[in-house]
C-alpha cells in the first residue's frame, strides 16, 4: 500500500503576535513544528504499512524551513519526503495550497492513500485536505476516527459527527483527514534521528509540477482584510456559600435566570 500524508509546518502557537498597527501577524523565528493533528496522520500510515507493507511519503508547501518538518517525519520511519517550494506559491490560501498539493500527487504517480490531519492549527480552515480530493477528483472522508480496513480497492472507516460517528466504505485511492482519537504517535528513536538527517528531500518547484502564478500566490480567490487578535475573556464570577448545597443551590438559580436551563 503506497500512502501519501499531507503535512504542513506551523509556527510554535502560543509565541505568535499579532500586529494590529500593520495589519499582520508577527511569526517566531524559530523553524517551527509539525501540525500537532498530522502527528496523527503520520502514525496511521506508518501503521497501515506495518500491517499492510508498502511505502509512506510526506509532501508539504513551504519554504526551506519546512524541511525541519520532513525530517521530524523521516525520522519517525517515513519512507520519502517532498518539499514544494517557489516564490510563487508565498501567501497562498487554503485552496491555493490544496491546488498545489494536488498537483504534486499528480506528479507524484500512483497511491492507494492520502491522509492528512483534520485542520491545521494555525489557521484552522480544515479545506486542504477536501480541496486536494476536488482537484483530483478523488473519494474524500473528512474527520476519520479510525480506519477499521484498508485493502483492495476499499476502505472502512468510522467518520467522527456531531452525534457520534457514521461507518463508511470508500473506494481507492480516496483522501481522508483523521481527528486525533484516531491513535496516539509515536516518538523518533535515535536511530531514526540520525537517519533523518543525511535523508534526501526531493524539492519541486512551480515548474516541475506543471503550475504558473494563476490561482496560487497573490492570485489565490481570498485575501486577508484584516488581522486581529481574539476578544479578551470576560471575568468569571465565583459562586460561593457555606456548603457544597447552598453553593449549587445558587448556581441552579443563576443558570435558570439566565435562561440556561
């Protein structure tokens, strides 16, 4: 089974900024860290290939700093690793990107699976991996708690909802995004470690993916109108009372006047 995850670096969270003066968001300096939902993503189709054989590859959009991200996967076991890289491919959105990424499956050739996290916590669009399935005009099944069969042409999978969950079969090759129930990631050994640092990374541009400027870049269909940073919470109000009965006692009142219950 041959199995491609998206993945995409994101910047340390808690350390980003956001310049309301410039209308822009002021990321750290450091090289970053792999999505946290990929992590997931990343242990599935090392799984799937333990079960199944075959070969896992990453592919992310970015700049050079994005190769720390490949070898953070390199070194967890991933077999193959791919940069998309060009200057014309800076400031795209979110369908942009699943443009891109679609492109470089294209060029990539065959597979039986591509997975991606739900959403990237940067951004939290949760589009990528849905826009790479339109592009291709491949299955999607969006939210994957777990990945019950994977063989043939088809898969079963438990897709996460609102209510519980759906049970799907989808025909391969397909694109889906798992949720973090799905299983708990691994961590590199130190062999691993070594290894991923003398691994080659396959770099590709705007050209040797068979792309111009149109509808990428700049040229995306959505730009950003304004950057801010999220509303201060409201203080809480602490409830209090001589015993645990009176202190719920209040708390059932205030809920009721407020229409809470």
């Amino acid at each position: 089974m041959n199995i491609v995850i998206l993945i995409k670096q994101v910047p340390e969270i808690e350390l980003v900024k956001v310049d309301e003066a410039a209308n822009s968001v002021v990321l750290p300096s450091g090289p970053g860290v792999v999505n946290p939902f990929d992590e997931f993503a990343v242990e599935e189709g090392l799984r799937l290939k333990e079960k199944h054989g075959g070969k896992v590859s990453v592919i992310t959009v970015g700049s050079d700093r994005a190769e720390s991200a490949l070898r953070d996967c390199l070194a967890l076991g991933v077999d193959a690793a791919y940069l998309i890289t060009d200057p014309l491919f800076e400031k795209s959105d979110a369908q942009a990107v699943g443009r891109i990424l679609a492109a470089s499956l294209k060029k990539l050739g065959e597979f039986d699976l591509v997975l991606a996290g739900k959403q990237a916590v940067d951004d939290d669009s949760a589009q990528v991996p849905g826009a790479v399935a339109a592009f291709l005009d491949l299955p999607q099944v969006m939210f994957v708690k777990k990945i019950e069969s994977a063989e043939g042409n088809t898969a079963n999978v438990l897709r996460t909802t609102e209510e519980g969950y759906d049970a799907v079969e989808v025909t391969l090759p397909a694109v889906m995004s798992v949720v973090k129930e799905i299983n708990e990631p691994r961590l590199p050994s130190l062999k691993g470690k070594m290894m991923a640092k003398k691994a080659p990374i396959t770099r590709w541009s705007a050209a040797d993916i068979g792309l111009d400027g149109a509808s990428v870049g700049p040229n995306s269909y959505t730009s950003v109108a304004k950057v801010s940073p999220p509303s201060p919470r409201q203080q809480g109000e602490m409830i209090e009372g001589e015993t645990p009965e009176e202190i719920a006692n209040k708390l059932y009142e205030k809920l009721k006047n407020d229409q809470l219950l």
